[in-house]
C-alpha cells in the first residue's frame, strides 16, 4: 500500500440479513486528505463511517488504516456524530478534556492541548460553562475542540451541522477547515448538503442509492477560501446535484 493512503477500503460489503446496503465498495483515502462522501438519503454513508469505527462488522472486505486492520486500540480515530455528544454535568473544559482521559493523556500536556483547542474555537471565557448554558453553535465547537485536541490521525464527521442554520453553518465550516489545514489530519466528512461537500471538500464521492456503490469521484480543486457565489462553485455543486438526482 502507498505510504501516501491513509485509509483504503477492499471490496466493502455489509448486509443486514437479505438487505444489501454496502455493495463491493473500494477506494483510498490520502494521508491529509478531506473527503467529502454524499449520496441520497438512507444509501448507507453513516454504515460506512461505523464500519470504519468497528460499530458494524463488514460482511465481506475490509478496511485499512496504515495499511493494517481498522483497531480503535491502536489508530487514533475521532468521530463526531450528527447529535451534540457533550455530557451535561461536565463543563466546557472538562468536555474538551474528556477524549484525553480515554485516551490517557494526563497532566501538562493534556491542559496544554485542552487550552489551546478551547481558545482556537474561541471559547475561553466559557470554560466553566455547563453544556445547557451554551448555544448550539457553541455545544458544536466544543465537540470540535474535543475531538481535535486528541491529535486524531483520523477524523470521522457524520452530518455534524445539519441541524444548523445556514449562518451558523458557514462559521463552523470555515473553523473546521481552519483546524484541518493547521493539523494535516485525515477527514472523512459525510453530508446529505452539497453544497457543504463542494465549500469543503478537496474530492467527493458520490455515492448511489441501496445497494450502494460509487457512483463517481469528482476532484475538487477548487481555491480556498471558496466562493459560494462563484460560476465554478455553481456549477461543481450542479454537477453534484445532478448525479444524486439521477441515481
């Protein structure tokens, strides 16, 4: 496997008794890498991230990180979910701490990362803050900054801003592409939104309806920071939109 792959997907299918939802899926993920992966509702994108995580067994194939076997123990794998995963009765820095405790990062070098993470989505002066007395563009950051600050070699996004605003939305992208360029970690990011796959993505995968295969790789190359507005942004996000719609 190229030393360039962080993450390579053989021959991926997973069923639910006679239900095909995975159909004979492979392709590689860069090292450094954001990927955005879209495709109609109910094909199977959040199947695929918990394949990756170990929640779901493949039926068949596999997927490599490093060129070995998918192990929670030994790759440092994040994954934000589409639902806010704060605790209630931990305070904002206690939130942010908590994936270092998982993981055992203890002393100076966890206040350290819990600080610097905590100030980089601009939440320092409400670090002792209870998760019901922040807004829900604040509860987001806050898993944001959790689950960058344990330096994840992977970082797995399952429609984390669909249930914001379009505003509220755009600031959140813009932070999270900021934190991606500044850490060089691997990003799958899965989004029912297209246009939120064209503003971040660097390569799409789109992705067909049950049983799913892919049904196109689109490059992205698009210049950061992108331009909504722009000709070349309509028309990537057209193309996109028209793939889905005629699955």
């Amino acid at each position: 496997m190229s030393e360039n792959v962080k993450v390579k997907v053989n021959n991926l299918t997973k069923k639910f008794g006679d239900l095909l939802v995975l159909d004979d899926i492979s392709f590689d993920v860069k090292k450094g890498e954001f990927l955005c992966i879209v495709g109609p509702t109910g094909c199977g994108k959040t199947t695929f991230l918990n394949s990756i995580t170990k929640l779901y067994e493949p039926t068949s194939g596999e997927i490599l990180v490093d060129g070995e076997v998918v192990d929670l123990d030994k790759h440092n794998v994040a994954y934000i979910f589409q639902e806010y995963s704060t605790m209630p009765w931990l305070t904002v820095e206690e939130n942010v701490r908590f994936g270092l405790d998982i993981k055992g990062i203890k002393g100076e070098k966890a206040q350290s990362l819990v600080d610097e993470y905590i100030d980089i989505v601009g939440l320092n002066e409400y670090r002792d803050y209870y998760p019901d007395q922040l807004s829900t563009s604040m509860l987001q950051r806050v898993v944001i900054a959790r689950a960058f600050a344990t330096e994840p070699e992977l970082l797995l996004m399952d429609e984390p801003y669909g249930q914001l605003d379009i505003e509220l939305r755009f600031r959140l992208e813009d932070e999270l592409i900021k934190l991606w360029e500044r850490t060089g970690t691997t990003v799958i990011f899965i989004t029912h939104n297209i246009e939120e796959a064209v503003y971040l993505g660097e390569r799409i995968l789109v992705l067909t309806n049950k049983p799913t295969k892919i049904k196109e790789e689109i490059i992205n190359d698009l210049p950061r920071p992108r331009d909504i507005l722009s000709k070349d942004f309509v028309d990537l996000r057209n193309k996109v939109t028209d793939l889905i719609k005629w699955w």
